[in-house]
C-alpha cells in the first residue's frame, strides 16, 4: 500500500495525468490508500485526507464512503479537523442521506461552543444542508443565538433562520420578535440578515405582513442613512452605500407597500429619493435603481412617482450594456397590461432590441413586442416580426409564429392581410408551426370565401415553392391555372413524404368536390400516416354527402 | 441562490455549491448541461438567461466561469455584483488570484465562499470583514494543527484538553509541527474567562514531532486549565 501523499501532490498528480486512464489509475490508489487511512485510528491527516477526498469528489468520482469519516470529524475536538469535516458534510451528506441525521448532535453541541468560529462551522452547515427535521429539532437553538449573542454569530443565525423557514413553514412565528429587534442594530451584516428573515416571514405569513408594516418608518430610516450618508469605505461599492442591503430593504418595501395605500404612500417620498440621487453609472448603481423600479411598480404609487419609474426603464433600454436592456424589457414585460401606453413610447427601440445578436434579449423582445401590438400599429409591428420569424433561432420559431397567429387574429386590418400573414408563416416557419392553431386556420380560411381563389392561388405558390425548391418566377403564369394543374400540384404534395399533415390538409380542404380529389383522397384512406388517413376518411364522408355542390376553382 | 459552480473553459468543474438538496445524479447533470449552455454563448453576450425554469446569472472572470442560478424574484443585477464580490475576495486572500490557487487550495476557496455566503445569501457585506473572519479562522486552524496533547502522569495516553490540574506534578506536553523552523511561544489560559496568559515560555522548533517534556509544576498547581494555545510568531 502506497503511503498517502499531501493533498497537493496528489492534485499535481491527477492534473498531469494524460489520458482519462491514467487519471483513473491515480485516483484508484488515492481513494485505497484514503480508505485505508480512514480505518486506521487517528493519526494526525485525518484533515487531509478527507480533503483529498472531497478534491476527488469534485472530478466526478464516488465518495460515498467518506460520509461516516464526516460525521467522526465533525464530532473531533480539533478546528481543523471539524472545518473539513463540516465541509465534506455539505458536500457529501444532503437532507436526503441517512447519515445527515447522525450529525444533528454535533451542530447541536458546536452551536453551544465557546469558539465563535466553531459556532459558525455549525451555523453554516445547518443552512445549507439541515433537513426539515434538523431545522426542528435546532430551532430553539438559533433562536437564542439570535438574541444572545455577538454580531458576528447575530448575522449567521438570522440566515440560518430564514433556512429554516424555507423548510418548516410554522417556525416562522418562533422568529417574528427576534428579527424585529434585530432591525435596531447597527451592524450591516446583522441589518442584511434581518432583512432577508422579515421578508421570508412576511412572504408565508400575510398575519406576519401586517404586524411588520409597523417597522417601516424604521426601514425608511435606515435607507435614507444608506442612500444621503457621506461616503463609507467599508460598504462602499463605486459610490454606492451598501448596495446588497439597498437592494434588501427595497425588496421588503415592494412586500409591504404591495396592495396597502398607507405603507405605499410613506415610502412614496423616499424611493423618489432613491430613484434620482443613485448614480447609474455603474451596474451596482443601475441594480439599485433596478430593485427601485420594480418597488415603485409593484406598490401604489402614485403616477408622479410611476412615470419616473417608467423613464428609468426608458433609459435602460437605450444602455450600451446588454444586461441593462435585458433587465429593463423584463420589467416592462411585467407592466405592458397595465401602463401600456408608457409602455408604447419606447416600441421602437424594443422593436431594435429582436435584431439584437444575443438569444436572451432576443426572446425578450419577442414578448414585449407581441404584447404592444395594437390595431394602430398592427401593419408596421407584423411586418417587423415577420421579419424576425425568417431569422430568428430555432427554439423561438415556434413561440414567434403563434404569436404572430394570436396578434393576427385579433388586429388584422383585413381578411387579405390576415390569410397572407399566416401564409406567410407557414411558409417561413411551417414546420414548426404548433398543431393546435391548424383548425382556427382552416376556420379562418374557410370563413373568407370571398378569397378562395386568392387563398387557392397563394397556396399553390407556397406548395410549389415548398416542394420543388423552385420559385415561381412568372406572377403572370398564376391566371392559367387550371383545376387540373392545381390537382397535380397536390398529389404531388400527397406523395411528397415530405408535406407535413398540416400542408396535405389545407389543400385537401379546398377541393372538396373535385372528382379527381376523391380518388386521391380514397388512396390515403390506408395511408400510414394516422393523421392523413383520419382526413382522407372524413373528407370521403363529405364528398359523398356534399356531391351536389359544385365548388368555383382556381381560375 | 440555489448554487453556484465554477467551471473552466474546457468545462471542468472547479468549486460547485449547492443550497438545495438534490441527488448527486441529479447535480451532474444538471452541471454538465448548465456548463454546456454557458460555454455555447458567445463573449458579448447577455450574463442572464433562463435555463429550465430557473433564472442563470454568470460571468467570466479570465478562465474561470462563476455561474449562479437564483430565484425568480431575485435581482440579476445584484447577482453580478455577488459574483464580483466573491472574485475580490479570493484575489484579496489569495494575491492576484489565478485558477491555479482555485485548483490547489479548493478548501479555502469554499471556506472564504462560505464566509460570504450562507444559505444562499450574502451574510456579510463589507469586503474587511469577510477577510478579517477567513484570517482568524485560519489562524485557529494552524494553532489546533499543532495538535497538543496533554498527558497526566508518565506515559499515559489518555488524551486532555482542559481539566483540573491540582492533581498534576509533571505535563508532558508533545508537539506535532510542519516542517520549518520558528520560534513558538506557549501560553496558557487560565480559565474560560481570563485571555491574560499566566506564563509564557519560549522556544524554538526544527524538527517534526518534536517532542517536548516540560515541567510545570509550580504554574499550573490549583489553576484551572481550559485551553492551552501554541502560536508561532
């Protein structure tokens, strides 16, 4: 057995390793001489190896068998020793693992330790990790720890509380009091801890929302000391005070000014503070400004206050950083119902935003610009999205033609322009168009009798172009079309393997009494395709009942 | 938060942190797919996408990707500055940190991670805190890596760390020490409460496992001994 090497030098092995095998190879002997090790008693690398372990654990490989060596070293005496030890549990033992339960104890105990930095290793690996039942069972614990205890280990147990919110819902109300008075420290990590547990509480409980509304004046005091203090090196970042807990705090207001008139007018005058005095120069600043709007939009504010709002995205919009424009179309997606007007004044620069390169803002400016179509500017929006659909990636095909279909639907000027449109579609992105909107096509088709023949004549161009690759070149050639050479068309379609159902029936649909359209149609009765034959049969079924009426075609 | 991974380029996994429990095949694969994502998009690209139903913040820093996923209520933008905030941490503990030191000393980059975040948010929000808590951590570290173990009597083997030492004539205190030469000093505390040290000694240390016998009879008598501290200077 190959005695076992310091963390380093293994890691400096595995790296140089050539190929998959070698580094199989080395890793092999690492975790036997681990094993090893582990069943030896104590002997001073006990830190080490796990370590080594938990490097090996990172590659890919199993390390299962390092989970009860955890538990021993969490219960070891020795810092370091309880540092990996706490460290390997978070990475080996989840709240799914039986072994996790086994070192309930052990948090219990080192939540108690006189070593504030032992009392840590606890804390930490209870929020990340700690099961419902462990977060029961050490509730009372963080608690106390919550009142009784310095700074350091406040900030902690207020995170670990909001844990174990997160994972038993009822232990909200043990929390309530103690994340009040935390709000009367000065510390910022322990104000910033506070913060989040008030929101998680307030979140679940709508009892525990109201009872907070009264702590505002205090938040509306602590972030007017953040947003007018001087500069403060310890939390400044680029000229912000303390973002991260500018953000918390206005993400609380938005929780409580929501749907209350009262808590929305006393934040009123300082997020109009906020919203002109933070500097957006930086991204730091504009993440401020960020959480301010959503605030501002989510509450009753009053229209002064929502207009500013509104123009903060405005100017996001136009920012060189495309995480900014990103960010301001999502915000303006969640308010395009409702201030749609304020909305509509930025179009044109949303409408920019679907030529853009990046996939992200891309989809975001699909939606909003499906959302601001309207029966004034239906003609101009259509001929942008169409525009998108021939070049747009492949995961938004089918999202952009429905959408394209629905906005039709509702705003189309006129029955001509609506068959193009979905023609136009169809032709462009058929493939991906979505099953469900076939019927409200044929319906639609069907409807507009006038424009059969306009409707026959575009599909037989687009059923040409689809098959033989060929475009027709001669417009002119349209106007001598006969029924016969419409038929050839479509049973050329038929016996294409590659026309979608979709194609085969549309044109089906259009000739319902030709003759000659039976007999293919009886063909397809016995197609394969269950779709096809589903149609061949019905339309069989109408022939025979419709016989009678003789259907004008393609002149 | 929900996790966090650091990958390289080629898309090796370099620190994975996840705050919601999930099997270890499920965190495969979503790692390996979330990494493949990431890789796929191009340099001037947006940091956000949404990826299954969960909201992707990432950014590269050199050749590491640090990529979050968070809550659909929580602020991308603040995220960005999250991921800032930890890269300045590790350059400021590690000197103009480079992917290497993540690789080597993959512990301390979770240790400092974790004195940053807990449960998935920001517990500390002044970089000089952050910093100061990773440093007396690791002090405590090296002290208890001087493992001392306190015998009573002769050759006893019996392990202590604390205790009444009025029945104590002689200590036999034996150090274990890394390879390298300074001079310690031991101090001792007197009780729980008191921090002033009773008595110091010095001495110097070359070899490892050195052992040392020493005597203290006549500091140690009727005191109440709780922890016995070694620090290098």
């Amino acid at each position: 057995m190959s005695p076992s090497v310091p963390l380093q030098e293994m890691i400096r092995a595995i790296r140089s390793a050539r190929t998959q095998c070698e580094e199989r190879g080395v890793i092999q002997r690492e975790c036997a001489a681990i094993r090893a090790q582990f069943r030896q008693a104590d002997n001073g690398g006990r830190s080490h190896n796990l370590a080594k372990l938990l490097y090996v654990h990172m590659l890919g490989y199993p390390a299962h068998f390092g989970q009860m060596e955890c538990v021993r070293m969490i219960a070891s005496p020795r810092y370091s020793e309880k540092r990996v030890g706490y460290l390997g549990a978070m990475m080996l033992l989840d709240e799914k693992q039986d072994a996790s339960l086994l070192i309930t104890n052990s948090i219990k105990n080192d939540l108690s330790h006189s070593n504030q930095y032992v009392q840590s290793l606890a804390l930490c690996t209870l929020a990340c990790m700690g099961s419902a039942e462990m977060c029961r069972d050490l509730a009372p614990e963080i608690d106390r720890l919550l009142r009784a205890s310095n700074s350091y280990i406040k900030k902690k147990a207020a995170l670990c509380a909001v844990h174990i919110v997160r994972k038993v819902h009822d232990l909200g109300e043990l929390f309530a009091p103690a994340a009040r008075s935390l709000l009367a420290e000065k510390n910022h990590g322990v104000l910033h801890g506070a913060v989040v547990l008030i929101i998680e509480l307030c979140e679940r409980n709508p009892e525990t929302l109201e009872r907070f509304r009264k702590v505002l004046p205090d938040l509306v005091q602590i972030m007017k000391g953040l947003v007018l203090s001087g500069y403060s090196p310890e939390h400044d970042v680029a000229g912000i005070s303390d973002p991260f807990l500018q953000v918390r705090i206005l993400r609380l207001l938005r929780i409580l000014g929501h749907n209350n008139e009262g808590a929305s007018d006393a934040m009123n005058d300082l997020l109009a503070q906020v919203a002109t005095n933070t500097d957006s120069t930086k991204t730091v600043g504009n993440a401020v400004l960020y959480e301010t709007v959503l605030t501002v939009l989510d509450i009753k504010s009053e229209s002064g206050l929502r207009v500013l709002a509104v123009n903060i995205l405005g100017r996001f919009l136009l920012n060189n950083d495309r995480n900014i424009r990103y960010i301001a179309m999502t915000s303006l997606q969640k308010i395009v119902g409702t201030d749609h007007n304020a909305v509509q004044r930025h179009r044109g620069t949303i409408v920019d935003c679907l030529k853009d390169q990046d996939a992200s803002v891309k989809r975001r400016a699909l939606e909003l610009s499906l959302a601001l179509v309207s029966a004034s500017n239906v003609r101009s929006m259509m001929k942008e999205l169409l525009l998108f659909l021939s070049s747009c990636p492949a995961e938004l095909k089918a999202h952009a033609a429905s959408g394209i279909f629905n906005a039709a639907e509702r705003y189309a000027p006129s029955q001509r322009w609506h068959i193009d449109t979905i023609l136009h579609v169809l032709t462009t992105a058929g493939g991906d168009v979505r099953d469900e909107t076939v019927p409200n096509l044929i319906q639609l088709i069907t409807n507009a009798s006038e424009l059969h023949c306009y409707t026959v004549h575009k599909l037989y161009r687009a059923l040409l172009t689809d098959i033989s690759q060929v475009s027709v070149s001669n417009q002119s050639e349209i106007r001598f079309v006969t029924e016969d050479d419409v038929l050839d068309a479509l049973e050329t379609v038929l016996q294409s393997h590659m026309s979608g159902p979709l194609t085969a029936c549309l044109s089906l649909h259009h000739f319902t009494t030709a003759s000659r359209i039976r007999s293919i149609v009886s063909i397809y009765g016995s197609c394969i395709d269950v779709e096809l034959q589903q149609r061949a049969v019905e339309y069989n079924a109408l022939f025979k009942k419709y016989d009678h009426m003789r259907y004008a075609t393609a002149r | 938060m929900q996790f966090m991974l650091l990958f390289s380029r080629q898309g090796k996994l370099r620190l994975q942190k996840w705050y919601v429990p999930l099997s270890d095949k499920e965190k495969k694969k979503i790692t390996r797919e979330l990494v493949q994502t990431v890789l796929a998009r191009k340099p001037k690209m947006c940091s956000f996408l949404e990826w299954r139903d969960l909201k992707v913040v990432y950014k590269r820093y050199a050749s590491l990707y640090f990529c979050c996923a968070i809550e659909d209520q929580d602020n991308e933008l603040i995220t960005l500055e999250i991921i800032h905030r930890y890269v300045e941490l590790l350059d400021k503990y590690f000197g103009s940190v480079c992917e290497l030191d993540i690789i080597f000393n993959f512990e301390k980059a979770y240790f400092i991670l974790d004195e940053f975040l807990l449960g998935g948010e920001a517990q500390e929000t002044s970089k000089k805190n952050v910093l100061k808590a990773i440093e007396q951590a690791d002090l405590l570290q090296e002290n208890i890596d001087f493992q001392m173990r306190l015998f009573a009597g002769s050759r006893d083997t019996a392990q202590r760390t604390g205790g009444n030492w009025t029945d104590i004539n002689m200590v036999h205190i034996i150090i274990h020490l890394p390879p390298t030469s300074f001079i310690c000093q031991l101090l001792y505390v007197a009780d729980n409460n008191s921090n002033s040290p009773l008595s110091t000694l010095n001495f110097t240390v070359t070899h490892t496992h050195t052992q040392l016998c020493l005597c203290f009879l006549p500091l140690f008598r009727d005191k109440q001994c709780s922890t016995v501290w070694l620090i290098s200077c």
